[in-house]
C-alpha cells in the first residue's frame, strides 16, 4: 500500500481514528466470506483510508454535501485523466456503506457510467516489431505470450512452472479474476520459445521469477517491460500492456473464433463483455451464396461465414459475422520466439 511519512496510509488512518481498525477488520472478514480477491480488498481499504485521512473521520460521520465536494474534486484531478481514483473511491464508499446496513447513502453516491470507449488494437506488424524489440530474452517471451494466449497482468506473473503443458499444449489459469479456473491454448511456435527460456534462465516455483528467485514478477514491472520496448519501435498508438489482449481478442474474432468460444478464452463472466471486440474486429465480407452449394459440399465457397444472432442481457440484438468452421484456435506467434 502507498506510504507518507514513513506510514501506509491505512496506518496513519487508523492513528488518526482509531475506530477505522475495527472497519478494516470487518472489510477483512466480508471480502473473505464473499470470497472476494486480496486486491478488491486492498483497494477499497485504501480507498476508504485515503478518505478517512482527508476528513479526520469516518464516512458515515460526513454530511453527504462535503462528500460530493470531495468526489467532485477527484473526478477534476488531471493526474487521472480515466477519472480511476474517483470510480475507486465510489466503489469503495459504496461498498463501505453496504457493509455497514446504510443502503440509502450507497444509493446516494453518484452513479458510474460506463466506459464506452473501444480498445485500441496493435495490427500484424506493430505486435511483430514490439516482439522484436526486447534484448532480454526473458522480456521477449512474456510480452508474446500475453499476446498469444490472451492473458492479463496479474495471470501471467501467477503462471507456475507446472502450469505449462508442452505435451497437450494447454496453459492452465489457476484462480484468476472471478475466482475461476480455464485452459487456453498454447501456441506452437510459443512452446518453443518457453522451452529456450526455461533452459536459459531456470526459472524456481514461479514460471516468471523477479529480482529475488522465490519471488515473482510484478504487474507494474510488466507494464514497465512494455513501456520501454515500445519506445524501440515506431508505434505511436496509446497502447499499453492489456492491449496485448485486446489485440489477441480482436484478432481471433477476425480469424474466425465464435464469440461464445472468444468469451470462454478470455475468461469473461458476461458474453456482454466480450462483444466490445466486435466493434474493433475488421471480418471480410460474405460472399452471396445459396445453401445448396454447401449442402453437397460442391466447390468451397471462399470466405463463406455463418451471420450469428446474439441478444445479449440487455435485450439488445446484435450481429456478428463468424466463420463455419471452428478450428484455428491458436494465435500465430511471431519467429523471435524461435
């Protein structure tokens, strides 16, 4: 957690009001009981914390007008222009506020719209040359595996050892976000690859090690990893480490992955979620055709694709363009790998 004065600021909180450690332990015991993650419950004690400090009390012992003031002011902050520390600190008020039985000052919070906006995709040649970039070898083979098997941050740093299986070429995720295991497959060209680095670097526990060989790499030293070699390159799109996984998403989706197979990739919990990338994914055009052509299996028509139907939680219709055929599975892995 974030320190000032030589303190976290949940311990300088807690000198502050000393009631707010009897709301850290109940947060504690809430999360545990949901069984929510150790980050969600990080962040919404942080959060709190970081209210608690500003106001010298507890949350429900403020008039809800010095609130508002105060999330206003987050929502301005030019230092996060997605407006993150304000979303984070409504989520943790209202969550605090939940816990506590006062469901009319969580209602009273202001409401979080969601965020339209679509993920920026690299193409073919950008993710080739970001590849390319890294010196290490190490560096290399972590940003093209979250690539080619769709993986976010905090998936990639928690992979150990026994996680790859070079035989039937499968990644197992162990307990990622919603609590749930999956499988992904695991590239050909990126078992080679993962077999060079496992000989060069030997690797103890965790597949990724960090600076201490029983410890494992960080998200932000990840982040860091794709910063610098980005800066090699000639990419010039705000593209950032997930993505790489919008790019893997994005990319399956144009080579003909059904979007309910997509969903099962990624490790959505809402197909709903998954359907941003139809808006990004460029499918080529259905050449016009008449079933019987297919029925007999009479010349192949090229590019031929099903026009799927899909009504999403919302009651909205929406369409989406995905090929027959269901193989294909695996991203291509660029040659660094090799």
């Amino acid at each position: 957690m974030r320190k000032k004065s030589g303190f976290t600021i949940v311990g300088q909180a807690i000198m502050l009001v000393p009631e707010f450690e009897k709301v850290v332990r109940k947060l504690e015991q809430q999360v545990t009981l949901r069984g929510q993650s150790k980050s969600t419950l990080n962040n919404y004690i942080r959060r709190i914390a970081l209210f608690v400090v500003h106001f010298g009390k507890l949350p429900e012992q403020i008039d809800p007008d010095e609130i508002n003031e105060y999330l206003a002011a987050l929502a301005r902050d030019p230092k996060s222009p997605s407006r993150s520390s304000f979303k984070h600190m409504v989520y943790g008020l209202r969550y605090y506020y939940r816990l506590l039985g006062m469901n009319k000052n969580a209602i009273a919070l202001p409401s979080l719209k969601g965020n339209t906006k679509l993920p920026v995709i690299l193409n073919q040649l950008e993710l080739k040359e970001l590849f390319s970039a890294p010196t290490l070898l190490k560096q290399r083979i972590v940003l093209t595996l979250i690539y080619s098997a769709g993986l976010r941050g905090q998936e990639v740093i928690n992979l150990k050892i026994p996680d790859v299986d070079f035989q039937r070429k499968t990644i197992h995720i162990r307990q990622s976000k919603y609590k749930k295991d999956r499988i992904v497959p695991l590239a050909e060209s990126m078992a080679v690859g993962l077999k060079k680095y496992l000989k060069a670097e030997n690797p103890h526990i965790w597949l990724f090690n960090g600076k201490d060989a029983s410890g494992k790499y960080s998200v932000r030293g990840l982040s860091w990893v794709m910063r610098e070699n980005l800066k090699k390159t000639s990419v010039t799109k705000d593209v950032n480490l997930h993505s790489l996984r919008h790019s893997y998403a994005t990319h399956l989706l144009e080579q003909g992955v059904n979007i309910v197979t997509l969903k099962e990739l990624l490790g959505h919990a809402e197909i709903t979620t998954t359907m941003i990338y139809l808006h990004v994914a460029q499918c080529p055009l259905i050449k016009p055709h008449s079933p019987l052509d297919t029925l007999y299996n009479y010349p192949k028509i090229a590019g031929l694709c099903t026009t799927v139907t899909i009504v999403a939680a919302t009651g909205i219709v929406l369409n989406a363009r995905l090929q027959n055929r269901l193989s294909g599975l695996t991203p291509w892995c660029v040659a660094p790998c090799l």
